[in-house]
C-alpha cells in the first residue's frame, strides 16, 4: 500500500503541485541499473523522479517512465542544466538534448544544477547566471518545462537572480544536500522568504546516518528505521527529500513515513551538527 506521504504535494510558486519525496538518480549507472531502480520506485508509488544531464542515465530514466504502467502526466519529471553551461544558447542546446534523452515532450522542472562549473565551485558567476535564467525564462515560457529552479544556490546566488530587472519568472526550488545534522539554515530560510521551495539531496547524508546512535534512539520511539526517521524530519520541515535506493525493500521502506515525529524530537535532530560530509553549498 503506498503510504500518503510520498502521494501528498506542496504547491510551487507557480501554482504547480510537486510530491513531497522525489526518487534521486545521482551516481545510478545507466543502463539497468537506473532502469531497474526507476521501474521499482514507480511501481512502489514514488511519482516525482529526479534526474540530471551530468548523470548520463537520462535516456534510462526516460525508457523505465515509457515502459511503465503510469501515465506520463501523474509523473513529476525533473532534470537539470550541467552547471558548465554559462549562456543563453548554450543552454537552450543543453535543454534540447535532455529532452532528447528523455524521449519527452516537457519536463515538470528544469533546473540549473549549479551557480558555477563544478571545477571553480564557488566562483562568482552573477551576470552568467542571469543569462542562464533568460534562457531559463524562454523555456519556461514556451511551455516545455512547467517549473525552472535551482540546484546548489546559495543566498547570494539566489539573490542575485531575485534582483535582476529582467526577471519574469521566478525560480521555483532549490535542491541543496541537507539532512539531518547539516540544514543550511541560511539558504533555507532565504529560499522560503522568497516561496521557493527547497529540495534536499543526500538526504540520508550518501549513508552516513545509518549508524547515528542518537537517530537509532529517536528512530526506537517511534518504530521505524534510521532513513525513514531521517526522511520524516525533512518532510516535516516543509522540504522535499530526494532519496536513492537499489533493493525493492529499501525503495519501499522509504515510502513509509506517515508517523508525526513529536516537537521535543524534532528540536532534537535539529540541534544535531555534522562538521563532516561533502558540502558543496556554504551557507
């Protein structure tokens, strides 16, 4: 039985509905493996799939969403520009292809996968940015992607967007790595000031929570498993998390999650600190 959590929406700025937990793809091999794993989540319930151009499996997720028994308008589609791509064409040509990939005729989201190539992470590119977000806008407005946002903005990037005179289309989300342990207060809140909504990748820090002794005791309370607690905690916090998995079980038991946890908990989890981990946005 899929559990209503994951079948629950929020409401973009824009007025489109995204599920509340979205099946990531990141370092998923193309071919069968993302296939198989795509195929397993739709069947157990998951309706929002996330994928990326830099990931090379979008042609896989695309096949897997083709053969499936779900309609392809009940399925929440999001890939995203390669943060290399810094300009309007550019970006337009890199939109064409994932489509392509996809074999789609839109996508729910598209969004910027980051404010700078991948090798200068933390350069300053606000005007490239801006050019990027034209052409953003154009897709956006011809209708092939429903929502456009953003991936690994921090405030700054964020606000250097907000402040351009020539915006027309807001950004709608910004998917950073959180979990618990590691919530980028800053951006989140600047995200929300601003109706954009946050999805949250490695949202079970790529594993290392698993063998938290303070979730085990959380988790204990309320019977449940340390990624599902973990899941949980972001869910409540009014972010969408973005986890992976390979066996049918752990896809499945990351779709249990209609539990409240209690504030006392929760105020818990939000004090815990992981100095740790690969964190490639700073707050």
């Amino acid at each position: 039985m899929v559990m209503p959590t994951i079948t629950d929406t929020f409401d973009l700025n824009n007025g489109l509905r995204m599920p509340k937990v979205g099946f990531g793809t990141w370092q998923t091999r193309p071919g069968q493996e993302t296939y198989d794993a795509i195929s397993k989540a739709l069947k157990a319930g998951y309706r929002f799939i996330d994928t990326a151009a830099a990931y090379g499996n979008e042609a896989s997720v695309g096949e897997a969403i083709a053969d499936s028994d779900v309609a392809r308008e009940d399925i929440f589609v999001q890939t995203k520009l390669p943060g290399e791509t810094k300009d309007y064409e550019g970006t337009l040509a890199d939109f064409d292809r994932s489509l392509a990939e996809l074999k789609l005729d839109y996508v729910d989201s598209y969004i910027i996968h980051a404010p700078w190539p991948w090798n200068q992470m933390g350069a300053n590119y606000d005007t490239e940015n801006r050019d990027v977000w034209r052409a953003m806008q154009a897709i956006y407005h011809g209708g092939r992607a429903k929502a456009v946002g953003l991936s690994n903005f921090n405030s700054h990037d964020i606000e250097n967007l907000l402040s351009w005179d020539g915006l027309t289309v807001k950004p709608t989300v910004d998917q950073i790595q959180y979990y618990v342990g590691h919530t980028q207060a800053s951006i989140v809140e600047t995200a929300k000031a601003n109706q954009i909504l946050v999805q949250a990748y490695s949202p079970l820090a790529t594993g290392g929570l698993v063998d938290s002794p303070e979730l085990e005791r959380v988790a204990s309370n309320y019977g449940v498993s340390i990624p599902q607690l973990a899941l949980r905690f972001i869910v409540q916090n009014d972010i969408a998390p973005l986890p992976k998995a390979r066996s049918m079980a752990h896809v499945e038991a990351n779709t249990q999650l209609d539990f409240a946890i209690n504030a006392k908990d929760m105020a818990f989890l939000s004090r815990l600190n992981d100095a740790n981990g690969w964190h490639p946005v700073g707050d």
